[in-house]
C-alpha cells in the first residue's frame, strides 16, 4: 500500500448554513483529507497551527491514524475561516480569511517524509504547495485542489503548481475561474492542457465529472441524494481525501479505477455534508461507506440497455 502526504489548511472556521450557526469549529482542507483518507490509509499531514490549537482537536486526528510529526506548531493563531451558504447550499461564500499562521508558514518535511508515495496538495497558498512537492524525492502520483482566492491572488504561482500534478480536483466555478470558460467541458479541456493527465471537477449536489486526458473520456455521476444537508463544508476535501485513499490502494491507475476512487469519495462527502464540520465524518466506518455504496450505485443503474432499447425501437412505429 502506498502511504499519502497532504500539506493544506488546518483551520478553525465559523460557519453559518440555513439549518446552523457555529463558531471556531474544526476544519481546514487537510483535516477534512486526512479525516476522510485515513478510513482506508495511514495519513501524514504537512501543515502549521497555533498556539490556540485544542489538545482535543490534536487527539482526536492522532486517534484516527492520521501521522501529525509534519504539524508544526507555532506562537499565534490558527487559520480562520468564516463563510456562509444559502439556498441549496451549493456555494460557499467567504466572509473572512485569516491566514494568521499561514502567512510566515515555511514548510519543512519530517526526514520520514520525503520518500512518501502520494501527495495531495489541498488547497492553500500555491507557494506553500509548490515548497513541500519539492521536498518529496519522487512520488508516484500528485494531486492538488485550489479555490477562487488564490486564483485571484496567485494565479501564476498556481499555474506552476498545476503543470507538475497528475490529478486535479476543482469545483466547477473555480473551473470556470480558472479558465476563463464558461462551458464546462471547455473548462476542462483547458485545464487538462495546464498539465495534469486527469481532471475532476466537483459539482455540489449534481456530483462530479472526471476526465481522463489520455483517451478523451469523461465519467460523470450525480452525487449520492443526501436528504438533509447540514454543512457542505469540507464536501470538496473528503471527496478528495476518499479518491487518493482508494488510489493509495493500487500500484497502477487507469481511468477505471480513477472512475471507482471518485465513486468512493463522493461517498465519503455525502456524510460529511450531513453534519456540522468534521462531526460527522470523523465517526464514520467503512461499513457506513460499504453500505451506502450499494445505494448510490442504484441510482445509475439500468440493466441491460441496450437490449431494452433494441426492443422499444422493434416496437415502435417506424420499425
Ligand atoms: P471545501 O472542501 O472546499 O468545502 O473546503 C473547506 C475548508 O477550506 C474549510 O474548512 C476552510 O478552513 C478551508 N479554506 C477556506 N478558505 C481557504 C483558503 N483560502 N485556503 C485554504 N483553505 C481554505
């Protein structure tokens, strides 16, 4: 098995959706990847917080199987995020950004660190990404995700970013952001020509479509049907965190298992998106995913197609 490092975000957000309100709750995009690949691997985590980081918090994660010797902890406060969602909950909207730590976070890999498989680049200053990705002697796979304030703000360290990965996970408006293409699938043919062999863009509650550059193929599938949505955030981070871990899992990768690691990971999302930040999915088994992987496949699956069309058309009137 191959073992995964992720450098990102370890937040703690204030949050208000249509059905709560809650304040400094556990978050950050390396929390939510490595809460949710940790289900299937041991996850070593690249990232900084500070001194007002719960011991809580910290054991909770180490509980999980998830290798925190690459957190560094710091003098100051941890990163703040503070967003809402209204509606459908669709989209998060960023009231506040407080990078506090962040801002003079100079990443030093753990010795133990450099030799790892996978790395995941969750979404943080693309600077940042760029300086652990170059600490790792030679992963076999790299995956990154982004959002809409370091396309505004560091869009060329971000473009450097996104020619040296394999993967890249993005939500559609951030795709259309990124691109300057309002048409998705144009979106994505752009993207694909930045660098990586396989795009993902993530689509909320219509799911995801997954693109493989080689054969010109897409993949796509709605999202489970989540029937009360509490939080939507972190959806984006366990998705990935779920895709990776299953990935993590095999020794090669066609657009087949690529296909099966988002199925997994959309899974995981759909109980993240149930609970106030991390409390669902920090509970979660793999038993819960088991199950509901059985449901989620229902709704794509219509036997044998094409025999059935063979026999409406012999029906119709025209034949
Ligand atoms: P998502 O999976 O896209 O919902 O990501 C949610 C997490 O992203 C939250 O827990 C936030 O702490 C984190 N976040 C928000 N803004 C940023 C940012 N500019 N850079 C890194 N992480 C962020």
């Amino acid at each position: 098995m191959n073992n995964i490092l992720v450098v990102g975000s370890v937040a703690y957000d204030t949050i208000e959706t249509p059905v709560q309100k809650k304040e400094f709750i556990l978050g950050g995009s390396a929390n939510y990847f490595s809460l949710s690949s940790s289900l299937l691997v041991p996850v070593r985590v690249v990232g900084v917080v500070g001194d007002d980081y719960k011991s809580s918090d910290l054991e909770m994660l180490k509980e999980r199987n998830i290798d925190l010797a690459g957190l560094q902890s710091v003098p100051g406060k941890t990163f703040h995020w503070v967003g809402k969602y209204e509606d459908a909950m669709n989209e998060a909207i960023t009231l506040e950004t407080h990078l506090n730590v962040f801002e003079q976070f100079n990443p030093q890999l753990p010795e133990q660190y450099t030799s790892s498989d996978i790395v995941f680049l969750a979404n943080i200053d693309p600077e940042l990404q760029l300086k652990v990705l170059e600490q790792v002697e030679s992963p076999k796979l790299i995956g990154a995700d982004t959002m809409n304030f370091w396309i505004q703000s560091k869009k060329d360290k971000l473009l450097d970013m996104i020619a040296k990965i394999d993967i890249l996970t993005i939500n559609e408006t951030e795709a259309r952001m990124l691109t300057g293409e309002f048409n998705i699938n144009l979106a994505i043919q752009k993207m694909a020509q930045m660098g990586p062999k396989y795009v993902i863009v993530k689509r909320g509650e219509y799911g995801f479509i997954a693109y493989d550059k080689a054969s010109d193929e897409m993949f796509v599938m709605p999202a489970f049907p989540v029937q009360t949505i509490v939080d939507p955030t972190g959806a984006g981070d366990t998705f990935a965190g779920g895709l990776f871990s299953y990935l993590s899992c095999l020794n090669e990768w066609t657009f087949n298992d690529i296909k099966r690691a988002c199925i997994h990971g959309s899974v995981v999302a759909s109980y993240t998106v149930e609970g106030m930040g991390v409390e669902k999915v920090k509970d979660i088994q793999l038993s819960d995913i088991q199950s509901r992987t059985t449901d989620y496949l229902k709704i794509i699956q219509v036997g044998n197609h094409a025999k059935a069309i063979e026999e409406v058309t012999s029906k119709s009137a025209h034949s």
